[in-house]
C-alpha cells in the first residue's frame, strides 16, 4: 500500500523539509538563540518555584542550591528530582506557584494506584499549551480549515481538552467524539469526513475493527493524520494501522504533570521520533538506577523541567519513561526523544529477568493468524511466577492456524527473552477493549 503523500502537504513528498512559512519564530531558532532562551526561562522559572512552592524550597535547601546556582544549563543537574509522589503527598494543591484565585482550570490523573496527581493552570498555561498542541498537530501534518475528530477522553484527563483547544488554535474544527461509542464515532468519520484523528493507539485498533465490522474498508475514509498518545506503541503496531488505515500515524507526547500532550511531537516529514518543544519543556535523559545524567545517544529515564509554566512549574521531574535524546532532524532547532516503548514501572520481571510488554507487542503484531490485541497475564504456581501470553485470533483463523501462532509466540519469547511462557490464541474480539489506555499485564501474583 502506498501511504498518501497529500497529509503532509499539496505536492509534497514524504521525507522532504517543511517549507519556511509552516515554522514559528521558535521552530526556526539557532542553537545558541535556543540556548539564551532556555537559561533565561529555566532562572526564571527556578526563582518562581523556589519564591512560591514550599515544597521546592525544602528540598533546594536539602540539596544545598538556590535558584542563583543555576548559571548555565548544565547546573541544573545539582538541582533534585521531582516525582509524582510529591504531588501526591502535597495532594491536592499543595504545589501550586499561584493563588487559586488566578487559577483557569484543573486535571488529575485518575487516581488508581492512589491519590490523584493534580494540576492547575492560569490563563497564560492554557494559552501556551495551546501553542504547543497547534504546533504538533502541524507537524503531523495537519493544517488550518481541516476538521479533527479526537477521540481521547474528555474530563479531568488532559488528552481530550488539551488536543481539542490545540486544534482550535491552529484554525481547526474539532469533532470533540471523547471515548466510547465506537459504532456511532464510525458513523460519524463517515458522514462528517475529518481529516485528522487524535486517540490512543489502542482505541485506534478498536475503532478499525469495526469499521471492518460494519463493511468498511477505513482505507477509503477521510482522513489522512492520526495523531497518536496517551500509551506507548512499537513501530509494528504503526505499520498495522498505517497499513489497515491508509493514513500517517505519527506519534505525540506528553504527560499531565509536566503539561498534557503536546510537550514533543513526532513530524510526518521523517516519522524519526519526537522533536521536545525545548523552548518550552528542557530534556535530560539520566541512569534510573544511579540517578546520574548517561552519555549522550544512550538510553535511560526521560527527566522533563517546565520553562514556562506559572501555576504548577515542575523541576527534573522524573517521567519514568525510557528513551534516548538525539539530534533534531525536520525541526533542527529542537531534539528529538526516540519513539517511547516502556516505562520503568512497565518492566516485568519474571524469573530474573527483565520484560516489557512492548518486546511481546513487536511478536503478537508480526505473527500471522494473530489479531494486534493481547494480554500478559502474571501468575504464581508452587514458588514460580508463571505468564500467559493471551492474543486474539483474526477472524477466519482455523484452529490449525490458531496453533501454530501459540507455538511462534512462545518460541519467539523463549528466543529473545530466555523465558518459557503460555501462549493461549483466543477468540476473536475477546480480549476486553480499552477506550482510553489499554491495561496489558494483569499481575495475579
């Protein structure tokens, strides 16, 4: 199949550079522009912390810094990390920079493993994180007068209002369809012929299955973009979609302490990984073990600090999420972060050795007869931890086709992890769906 060449522009081919007039003033800066930009924002933004968040205060003053020692952008490593457990042992609004009062508005996450982490934002925050969504959705190669269907949730999660207002600033209509009632959302692309879609990747299957389901080959609707986040997904899931779509899927990041999405942005011209919109957010990768910045190129734990932000700026905040900081590429100005496939509280570790549910992924999407929809389920038996593979069959698979799948997924574990696992192929549509985030481990032990 031949990707259209149309989603990144009339007459362009995939792989050229953008043309000038699709950058801002920020996209177009020189290195030490950049740089002057970053330092100036970054003591700001540390003499804002420190002034109004006691909870900044207390641990500069344990580490021994002031905003002050901050004089170029390599002393930021002497400055402490900043974890969602602060944010939850300062619940609810205990790190806000600003008076409730000039507060505009409030997210959370959801809570589920404890207390929510809690955001807030001025009129300025939403403003810039606007900017910062318009620019993505630009650079996935969405322009102004074209419709966006998002299919994040709407709520206190950020994904669903932080796309829609993005796209509104880029000069887009939004289709604000949230999540759930995946029939009518298919019915809706088809009458309303959106250009551009935002939703998890996972829902993005979901919404694929049933236009199959209804008849439809997706390949022949509208659109064109689909901007994908919320979840880490492989290259062999942006091929299943790629290919079942006929779209550009391009990937997009972000998280709700730091910001929402829209922090970094994948471009369509390249597909290379996300270029981090450093004027506004600054990268460090460091060691999660020793804590300690690694050599540049090297993988490690992505460390994100706000430069702009004024109702909850965050300093090093430790994302937990692996990946490696490189050179820009379409946007020069900014690097980029590889494509992220885990997170450090992703790993399972099973009989000593380290696994994560991406490595699992990769097999299920490139094994024949089997549907991109899986399980790990994680039990005990006597004193050994046990996992069973689970994966959905495609429709029309038989059962000799269903076996042969079990035995190349667990061959194909056994083979690059070392692991002997249960493979069971079930069902077709199964597995229960997700409509936001798709829950992959199920840990019984």
């Amino acid at each position: 199949m031949t990707i259209p060449t149309h989603a990144a522009g009339p007459g362009r081919r995939l792989g050229s550079p953008p043309p000038p007039e699709l950058l801002d003033a920020a996209e177009r800066m020189g290195p030490e522009e950049l740089r002057e930009t970053q330092l100036a924002r970054l003591r700001t933004t540390l003499r804002h912390a420190y002034d109004h968040v006691e909870a900044y205060r207390t641990k500069f003053r344990a580490a021994g810094v002031e905003p002050e020692d901050c004089r170029t952008l390599e002393d930021l490593a002497r400055f402490p990390f900043t974890t969602k457990a602060d944010l939850r042992d300062t619940y609810p609004f205990g790190m806000l920079a600003v008076p409730r009062s000039e507060l505009r508005r409030v997210h959370a996450s959801s809570g589920t493993t404890g207390r929510p982490t809690v955001v807030g934002y001025t009129a300025n925050d939403l403003s810039v994180w606007a900017e910062v969504v318009a620019r993505s959705l630009r650079a996935a190669g969405g322009r102004p007068g074209q419709m966006v269907h998002i299919s994040y949730g709407y709520g206190l999660f950020t994904g669903g209002l932080g796309a829609h207002y993005g796209a509104e600033r880029l000069g887009c209509a939004v289709v604000p369809a949230s999540g759930g009632m995946t029939a009518r959302q298919v019915r809706v692309i088809e009458d309303f012929r959106p250009e551009v879609i935002m939703v998890t990747p996972s829902y993005m299957l979901t919404l694929l299955d049933e236009f199959e389901r209804q008849g439809i080959d997706p390949r022949t609707t509208s659109l064109k973009v689909g901007v994908f986040g919320a979840e880490p997904w492989t290259e062999e899931m942006r091929r299943e979609i790629e290919e079942r779509a006929g779209l550009h899927a391009v990937d997009i990041y972000g998280l709700s302490e730091v910001m929402g999405p829209g922090v970094a942005q994948e471009c369509v011209e390249t597909k290379d990984g996300l270029h981090v919109w450093e004027d506004h957010f600054f990268p460090e990768i460091v060691d999660p073990l020793t804590d300690e910045p690694v050599a540049e190129g090297e993988e490690g734990e992505l460390v994100l600090t706000s430069l702009t932000k004024e109702a909850l700026p965050v300093i090093r905040y430790r994302t937990r999420d692996l990946t490696r900081l490189l050179p820009g590429t379409a946007r020069p100005a900014f690097r980029r972060i590889q494509k992220i496939t885990g997170r450090c509280d992703d790993m399972i570790i099973l009989r000593g050795v380290n696994l994560f549910p991406s490595q699992i992924e990769e097999i299920v999407l490139r094994t024949p007869g089997v549907a991109p929809h899986f399980q790990l389920l994680l039990t005990r038996r006597g004193r050994m931890d046990h996992m069973t593979v689970r994966a959905e069959a495609r429709p029309g698979a038989t059962p000799e086709a269903r076996a042969a799948a079990e035995r190349t997924i667990a061959q194909a574990v056994k083979d690059g992890a070392g692991l002997t696992v249960e493979v069971s192929v079930v069902e077709p549509e199964s597995l229960e769906r997700s409509v936001g985030k798709l829950r992959r481990v199920k840990d019984l032990r």
